[in-house]
C-alpha cells in the first residue's frame, strides 16, 4: 500500500536520475534523450496537420511510451483507460476517448504545446527549446520528447476511441 | 528601484484572477490528513512513529558535552522541555548579528560551532537532523507562530515570489500544485498543501528522517529544475513564507510520510 503511494512522487523525483536515460535508450532505441532536435511545424487553427517526423509514428510504441511515467509523464497527470485507477493522476482530464474527441492534428498541437491554446496551462510544453527559470544543467536545451517520441504518442492516441 | 508601469500592475492582477490562488483559511490541512489511516496511525502512535528514534538519539545530544567549551546543549538551555517549547513554532527567526533569517537547523549549527566550539554538522548528517527533530518536537501541538519582525518581510516576500515562479523544464511552479491542485492526485500520490508544519519527518520512500529543505529539493529535481543550494537564502525565504502560510497549524514533528 504505502510503496505504491510512495513511488507516485518518486518517479517524478527521479525524471532527472540516471535510471531513467537507461530505460529510455533501451526502450525506444530510435532516439536518444541526449540527442533530441527541437523540428519546425506549422499549426493550422488549433492542429499541426502534418507529422513532425518523417516516419509516422508506431501505435504499439506510443503505447509503450505513455507507459514509462519517467520519461513521457503523462500518467502522471493524465488517466488512461488501461490504467490501474489508485496509481492514475487527476490534474488533467482523462485521454480514455480522446482520439474520438480531437483529430490527429488537434492532439499533436496538445503535446507539442498546450501553452498555446491555454497560456496558464500546467501541462508541460513538450516540444520546444525549455525557456524556464532555473532549468537543470542536464535539461538545458533540450525539448522534453524528440519527434518520433510525439509521433509515436499521437499514433496511439488516435486508437483511443470510445 | 522603479516603480512597475501600470500596465504591468494590471497584468500582475489579471493573472491573480486567472489562477486559483490561496487556499481560503479553512480548507488548510496538514499534510498527515491526506493519507492513508495506517499511516495516519504510525504517525500518531509514539511507539510506532519510527521518527521517534531521531527524537530519542536528539535527546542524548542536547545532553552531550561537545567542543572547546565542554559544554552540552543542556549546560546552557537547561531542560528542553521548558526552554524549547515552542521555538520551531516561531522559526525561521532574525538573525541579529547578520540582519538576516536564520532556521532552525542555522541556529542549531551556529550554537554547535560558535558557542560550544566543535566542528560543524553537515545539514542532512543523522546527527544534525536529529538534534533538530529533538528540538522541534518540543513544539508538537503548539500552533506555528511567525514572529512578526518586519525586517522579515522582504524575505517572506522573496519567498512568496519564488513560491509562484515556474521553473525547471516542465515549467511548473510551487503554487500550480500546491495552491491551486492540492485536492488532486499526481499519479497515485496526493499533491497536497505542502505545509511544513511535520518536519523534520520519516518518510517511507526514504527509510529515514528528512528535512523539510530535502523535500523541497525533491519537488525541485521533479520539475526538472536546479535545487538550491543546501541551507541557502532562497531555502529559507521559502520556509519562511511556508511558515507564513501555514501560521495557526499545528506543529506535528516527527511527522511521517508515505
């Protein structure tokens, strides 16, 4: 009981730890945390229509991704319909259904940079050069996910249908 | 300094509108009330309460001799449970000699140097923590008791500023959590008001007593930010205005956390 409430913060704590950089490079392979290039993209009203990577991205991999709370961060304040509901964060709404709710553009835009749609937002801007106060020397520079990383997420977001 | 344009000043108001803000008096809780009753027991229940075991090696300390002095905490404070009642209620407190706020743990380790002439504690040293527990435990059940110096103000102030102030690569700030989602979940773990009013605590995820400077520094790596450094300025203007926040609460050291 209390080891499951416990590790909640902990992965959080630990986003910077070692641990973390392992787990991501063995996982995804494709790109490493310490390599990622923040791309150009064009936003249409409320969408960026057009992937971000060349390849699109992998459902199957999105999926994983969204899983690894240390490296994607969205279960931490996102639920998911296959999540187990005491471990699930409730500062956002829950992407069960989302992919019936928004396009494959809208959704993309969202992890890219909410903080254009809702200036006061507290989801992170995932896909930028970082531009906050008193940034971690080993997070200097560096977008929170790569390209693919994004892709992979929307290609398994759109699954999500109700 | 300048005085900010008026438009800035009507910026600063809109955004105070725009977010939730402070938590209104009587929603304020204690950390311990949002956990799970097992632990609400281990805390409440001396004899399970592990942080007790700081408390008791504290205990030994204060009667210690130590350094070029020979004296121990006890040849100048005398008993603790008279002389350190209520104390951690009233810190961080003005410093005089430095014009500046000192914590409690500063002024343990100004003691230990200064006045009884042995070598100094690192902050997180098992020894240094639980002198401090020992300490602050005297103060359990009394309510926090700011001291109201105005020379403190613009460090209350300093710490009210960094409180709100995103920061780290997820850009996050004290306040988006802690004001305005303390009544959520970060995954499984209650966000919670962060009141200090528990340290220094045991926390389960640690197996041991931690400052409440460590645990600060924790939410700090979580967003991704640089901590401060260990018993720095901007640390203790935070306690500061913490302690502001939480005035009236009561003191619960050592308190337990999941």
């Amino acid at each position: 009981m209390s080891t499951a409430l416990a590790l909640a913060w902990s992965t959080l704590a630990l986003v910077a730890g070692v641990s973390g950089h392992a787990r991501a490079q063995e996982g995804l392979g494709q790109e490493s945390a310490t390599n990622r290039q923040v791309v150009p993209y064009v936003v249409t009203d409320d969408a960026i229509t057009e992937p971000l990577a060349v390849q699109r991205g992998d459902p199957a991999l999105g999926e994983a991704l969204i899983g690894e709370r240390h490296r994607s961060l969205c279960i931490l304040c996102h639920a998911l319909p296959s999540g187990v509901e005491r471990l699930q964060g409730t500062l956002a709404p829950s992407l069960a259904g989302i992919g019936s709710r928004l396009s494959e553009g809208q959704i993309r835009l969202r992890i890219v940079d909410m903080k254009r749609l809702n200036p006061e937002s507290i989801m992170p801007t995932y896909h930028a050069l970082p531009a906050s106060a008193r940034i971690a020397p080993g997070w200097q520079g560096k977008p929170v996910l790569g390209a693919a990383e994004i892709e992979h997420l929307v290609a398994y977001l759109v699954t999500l249908k109700e | 300094m300048r005085r900010p344009a008026a438009s800035l000043i009507a910026l600063a108001l809109l955004a105070g509108a725009a977010s939730a803000g402070d938590i209104a008096p009587g929603e304020r809780r204690s950390g311990s009330a949002f956990m799970a009753p097992e632990t609400q027991a281990m805390q409440a229940d001396d004899t399970s309460n592990p942080g007790m075991l700081w408390v008791l090696q504290g205990a030994g300390l204060w009667g210690e001799k130590a350094g070029r002095s020979g004296r121990s905490c006890a040849g100048c404070h005398g008993e603790a449970v008279a002389s350190m009642r209520g104390t951690a209620a009233r810190y961080p407190a003005l410093d005089a000699a430095s014009g500046k706020p000192i914590d409690l743990t500063g002024r343990i380790s100004q003691c230990r140097t200064e006045r009884q002439g042995a070598p100094a504690l690192a902050r997180e040293s098992d020894a240094l923590l639980a002198i401090t527990t020992f300490v602050a435990h005297q103060s359990r059940g009394l309510p926090v008791a700011p001291p109201e110096e105005p020379r403190l103000d613009p460090y209350r102030e300093t710490g009210r500023q960094l409180f709100t102030t995103r920061m780290g690569q997820l850009d996050l700030s004290c306040a988006n959590c802690h004001d305005d989602n303390w009544n959520q979940r970060l995954a499984g773990s209650a966000v919670t008001q962060a009141h200090p009013t528990g340290y220094p605590l045991y926390r389960l995820e640690w197996q041991s007593i931690g400052s409440l400077q460590r645990r600060m520094r924790n939410c700090m790596i979580g967003v991704r930010a640089e901590p401060f450094a260990s018993g720095s300025e901007e640390f203790i203007a935070l306690e500061l205005y913490l302690m502001q926040r939480a005035a009236g609460m009561a003191i619960e050291t050592p308190g337990v956390r999941p």
